[in-house]
C-alpha cells in the first residue's frame, strides 16, 4: 500500500487526478487498447480530472460502479445525472464505452451478473477509483459484506439511507432503500486500487482500514490483500492513525509525489 | 451516426467554449442544437448513445437568446405604415438588417393609419420564421388607430377612432380589415367601449396593451383585468405618474392585477425617450416586467437629415427625431435637455420637440439599458428576449435556451457586443 498524505481536499484532487493522467497516459490507449476505469462516485477526483483532460486522455471505458435501485435515470439524484454532470459532459468518452449499472433493470441479478461478464469481456478494470464511507464501505459493500462477494443487489444501511436523504428533501420516504454494487471481489480483480479518503469524520474508517486486520466489518480492509493499492487522503482524515504511521509515509512523499510529475514529451500522446 | 437513427438522422452541433445564459445566469455550459432547437446532451448521451457531429468554438463568448423586438416601426429607409407596391418585400428587407443588431424575431409595428392602409398592408405582412433570409415575423403589432387624441404623440391626427356604440371588435375588423397575422393592438382603455374590446381581443389570442392614453389607473386596471397585458413605451405618451393617481404607470405596483398574470411594459431604452432615473424607478418597481423594444422608424440605420413615417414627416438629430413642423418651438419636453455626446446641435428652432420613435438599435437599447440601470447582465438580455417571449405567450419555444426551445441565438462579448446571430441553430449573420 502507499498511503498519500496531503494537507487538503484540492490537493488530494489534483494529486488523484495527475496520478489517474499518468497512469493512462503511460498505458498508452487507442482504438484497439482502451484504459478501463472503475467508479463509483467520487466527487473530489472527477472536479480535478476534467480540468487536466485533453481530448484524446479519457475515451476510455469508464464503469459506474453503484446504482440506486428503482431510481428513475433522469432523476437529478441519479448516478447517471451525477456522472453525465460532473464527469462526462466535459470529456468526450462516447455513450457505448460507459458502462453503468441500471437499477432500473426487469431482472436485478441478471442485471449483475451482465455487468460482470462486461468487465471480463473488457479484458478488467486497469484502475479502480473509489472513496470510503464513514462506516469503511467501498462501494455499497457495507459493514457485514462479504470480502469474496460479486456485484449484486445489496439493501442500504439506516445510515446511509439518512445520510442521502439530503438530497431527497429529507423526505426518508424517497430514499432508494437498495443499490447495485459491485462487490468487494470484483474490485479486488482490479489491477490497480485508488482510494480517496478526505474528512474528519472518515479519520476513524482509515484507521480501521489500514492499522488494523482485515475485516468484514470494514470492508476496505480487505485491500491489504491487494498488490497495488493507493490511498490518497487529507491531513484531517489521518487523526485516527498513529504519529508514526503518517510520520512513516509522510517521509515517503518525496518519492511518491515522482508518480505525478509531468511525463516527458516523448512519452505524452496528443 | 452521431444521432441515434430511430431519433433523428439531423446533424447534431455542439457550441463549446461558451457561457449560456441559463436560469437566470451565465453558466459555463455546452449548447446542443439538432433540427433547429435546443437538445438535451444527458438524454442524447445516455437514451440515444449520441454524440456531436461537429462542435462550434464559442471563444469564451457569452451565447444568449435572440432577442425579440414586438415594437419596430420600419428602419434603413422602409416604412412598414407607408404603403408601398410591395410591404412584404420591405418587411424582409428591415428583417433581414435587423439581424445584425441581434434581433431573431420582431413584430412590424403599423402607426394610425387610415384603413385603405391597413388593408393593403396587412394581408402581405404575414407569420413566418425566420432563417437566413431574415429575422421571423411573430405577427404584426397594431400601434392605433384607436388612441387618446392628447396623446398622439406622432400619430396623425386625422386618422384617428372611435369604438362606436356596437361593442366588440367589429370597428376594428372594418378599420384594420382582419385580425389574421396580427399579434398585438395597442388602443387606449378610456375610449367608451373599449371593455368589450380588450375582451375579445384576449379571447382571440391578441396580445392588447395600453398606451397612447389619457386613462387613470382603474381605467388601466379595468382593462388589465378584462385582458390588457402590456403598456406600450412606458412614461412616453401616457399621463405621467400623479401620487394621487399614478395612471398606467401605476399598473407596475398595482395589486389588482389578476392572480397568475403579469403586466409587461415596454421601454425604450436609448437615453432620450426616457431620463435613466425614470427608467430605474421603473425597474427596480417591476423588474420581470421590462420589456425592451426600440419603436425604430425608418431612419434607424440611415445618415441624418428629414424623413416620413406614416402619414408624418420626421427629422433626424444625432439619435434624436423629432416631428418636423414650420412652427417655432411649441411645448418642450424635459428631455430635450439631455446632453448627448452624440447630437450635432440642440434642436430649437425649426420644429417640434415631440419625440417620434427612435433610431437606437435592439443591441444599442440592451447595453444602454444595462448601464443606466446597473442591472446584471442576464437581466438586460432577458429584458429584451425571456420577457417579450413572456408577453406573447411563447416562452417554450423562444426568448429561452431550455431543451426544446428554437435555437436562435446571439454570441457577444462581455460588453454585448454583438459578435454572431443564429437562427435554428444556422449562422445568419457574423460580425
């Protein structure tokens, strides 16, 4: 694991972002090569990562990760409107290479098991981007799921349910009670995990994450297991660890921070 | 195919690099265009798996409606009152000019006319949209003949009516010889029998509007309440607000007003038809409600000198054109006294100083009504399309970017300058 520390939420942005541009860049994409890419939201990396595109940068697969099920797509709450507004209408990634789960589906497991054959026809997703909730889920896979688990339908915690209920005119009532998600499983067959972990309040689900065992009941956890991972978080969210641990990592920076620095010519296509 | 083919085949435009002026704001968004009207790019991305046949760069420009003129009288020589072999022809011509000044949709305005006029010129002045030929004619506005005899104004004197006693709009289809491709009629309420009048009017869809008049407030409130919805040139014309009785001025704050509805009032912004103090107080009393129009005669966009506008002729000073007559002075107005860089000399001697329409353009009148008043900029280019879309009745369709909307437009810098005009989406003039 590398872990990021970065003072602030800007900083974790632009840092994800430049890494994210490297990583594609480095791939070496075309028509025949796409750089598939994993997402669940994650809100502070796509604000950085449109302002760093180019227009031949991000034409790639891009997977919507967790879907609210029973949510109308035209719905300003839906993570179709989420991703076209903060996401695709700034890039020119074409329709048919994203890739989002549709909880509005006839038949939901069939639904998930489309959407896993999706990822191995596409040959697996190269990066995985995601963020953490305050109880260490990744993706929908809250607290209790299982590490080996697959995309499916997963029913929302009462916390989470409250916590998006903000963006339902706190009407309880509203909020989608189920999601689709892919499971912990699925983005452990990534090649690559990003995780961007900003707040206080998310201080203790990092700790929990990386200081202590692997656990179901924090379900990021389960990336100890896996060789390539990056968290990527502000100062506020290391309140939780151990002055050695960000003092350890912290020392790193100066090696770490050459993972973003621009690519030389010769290597950056147009 | 960038259109998904069970859609639509049209081409698909992106304007990017540009500032839309959306919800009352400028936002940092792109415009989509298909088949002449706005398109929604979330559906066409995810319904339809669309994308972009070519994409237009705006240069960081902002890109608003094409503005709406409900109230032009003629420019660059034609006449629209002066019956000529071919009114449609001089129609076209002012529409097609007047797309350099921003303007994608107008309605030719007929001063008091006699009615041999009105029937040779209505029938060849017809609803149409507009394109590269020029901007659309969204029905033409009927300025009298039916107005107050003190309030005349340029209007001829002898051609001037009455209701008559029959009620209804039977004098009007005699004088004006039909209603067909008209949009508005602008009469004076306390003329005896105008209820039944603005009453039907409405019922037919005519927008009636209020000016030329000597009415007192209920007499303007009656008519708004049997269906008037404009005020044709606020302040010029009109009996000027009393604080015992405000007159149509007072129809700005009136709270007899029918729920639902709105009184819009036409002003003409070009710093001489009304003091800028005037025109922020009526402003800042009814916002939404101002509606610019320029009232342009013939002169607009011709050199100074003398000209004739309906039965009239008119003389042309700097930005100034007063009514030309062969007496001295007679009564002055209060803003003859306005100091314009722009005027040659002071008109003293050799005519009246009644003002007679006026020669700013619809860009002009836009930007001079945004510095008077100080209001933002999306409320100045609302002031001259969202508004007058309102007024008609056609706000889903034009005055607005909304998908679904027609897809005319203006592109201007920060100044509102005018750099581009389109029409359906189609380039119709470039600077």
């Amino acid at each position: 694991m590398k872990l990021i520390i970065l003072e602030q939420y800007d900083q974790v942005s632009e840092w994800a972002a430049k890494y994210v541009r490297n990583k594609i860049l480095l791939f070496n994409p075309g028509p025949e090569r796409y750089f598939t890419l994993g997402l669940p939201t994650g809100k502070p990396l796509l604000e950085q990562t449109t302002s760093y595109h180019t227009s031949s940068v991000i034409k790639r697969i891009c997977y919507g990760d967790d879907r609210a099920v029973g949510l109308p797509r035209d719905h300003p709450e839906s993570y179709h409107s989420f991703m076209w507004n903060n996401f695709f209408k700034y890039i020119d990634i074409r329709a048919e290479n994203v890739h989002i789960l549709d909880g509005n589906a006839a038949d939901l497991p069939s639904e998930c098991q489309a959407f896993e054959k999706k990822i191995q026809d596409a040959g697996g997703i190269e990066l995985f981007v995601g963020g953490i909730g305050p109880d260490g889920h990744i993706a929908f896979n809250e607290p209790g799921s299982s590490l080996v688990s697959r995309t499916r339908v997963k029913t929302l915690a009462m916390d989470t349910i409250q916590a998006n209920a903000r963006f339902f005119d706190g009407d309880l009532s509203k909020v989608p009670t189920m999601a689709l998600t892919v499971g912990v499983g699925t983005v452990m067959e990534a090649k690559e995990v990003m995780i961007l972990i900003t707040g206080g309040h998310k201080a203790f689900a990092l700790y929990k994450a990386i200081e202590e065992g692997v656990n179901h009941m924090w379900t990021v956890s389960a990336f100890q297991q896996h060789p390539q991972t990056l968290f990527v978080c502000d100062e506020d969210a290391t309140l939780e660890l151990r002055v050695k641990t960000v003092k350890y990592f912290k020392g790193m920076m100066h090696v770490h921070n050459k993972l973003v620095d621009p690519l030389p010519g010769s290597l950056k296509k147009n | 195919m960038p259109s998904n083919g069970s859609v639509s085949d049209a081409p698909i435009t992106q304007f990017i690099n540009c500032r839309i002026l959306k919800e009352h704001t400028l936002q940092r968004e792109d415009l989509w265009v298909r088949d002449g009207r706005i398109l929604d790019p979330e559906k066409l991305f995810f319904d339809e798996q669309g994308y972009a046949d070519r994409q237009l760069d705006c240069g960081g420009a902002i890109l608003a409606p094409g503005f709406i003129d409900v109230q032009l009288n003629g420019g660059y020589g034609v006449d629209f009152s002066t019956p000529s072999e071919d009114p449609g022809a001089g129609v076209a011509f002012v529409a097609k000019k007047i797309l350099e000044h921003g303007v994608t949709s107008f309605c030719p305005t007929l001063v008091t006319s006699p009615p041999s006029v009105y029937h040779k010129v209505l029938p060849e002045v017809k609803v149409q949209s507009g394109g590269v030929h020029g901007a659309g004619v969204l029905g033409v506005h009927l300025e009298g003949p039916f107005i107050s005899l003190e309030k005349k104004g340029a209007h001829p004197e002898q051609f001037l009516r009455t209701f008559g006693g029959s009620g209804g709009v039977n004098p009007l289809l005699e004088v004006y010889g039909g209603l067909d491709n008209v949009s508005m009629v602008t009469l004076a309420p306390e003329l005896a029998g105008s209820q039944s009048v603005v009453e039907e009017l409405s019922q037919r869809g005519v927008t009636v509007s209020l000016g030329h008049s000597v009415a007192n407030l209920s007499q303007a409130e009656e008519a708004v309440q049997q269906g008037a919805s404009f005020i044709t040139h606020l302040f010029n014309a009109m009996l000027p607000f009393h604080h015992r009785d405000p007159g149509i001025v007072g129809l700005l704050t009136s709270n007899r007003i029918p729920a639902g509805r709105s009184v819009f009032y036409g002003m003409i912004a070009d710093g001489i038809h009304t003091n800028p103090a005037a025109l922020r107080i009526a402003h800042r009393a009814h916002p939404a409600g101002l509606v610019l129009v320029t009232d342009a005669i013939m002169a607009m966009g011709l050199p100074p000198g003398r000209h004739t506008l309906g039965q009239q002729v008119i003389e042309i000073q700097g930005l100034h054109a007063y009514v030309a007559g062969n007496t001295l002075t007679s009564s002055p107005v209060p803003n003859q006294l306005t100091f314009d860089s722009r005027i040659l000399n002071v008109f003293w001697g050799l005519g009246t100083t009644t003002l007679s329409g006026s020669i700013a353009t619809m860009d002009m009148c836009v930007r001079h009504f945004q510095q008077a008043s100080g209001c933002s900029v999306p409320e100045a280019l609302e002031a001259a399309s969202l508004h007058p879309a309102q007024l008609l009745g056609i706000s889903h369709q034009k005055g607005s970017l909304e998908y679904g909307c027609d897809a005319d437009l203006v592109l201007m810098d920060d100044q509102m300058v005018l750099e581009a005009t389109y029409i359906s989406g189609v380039e119709v003039w470039r600077k």
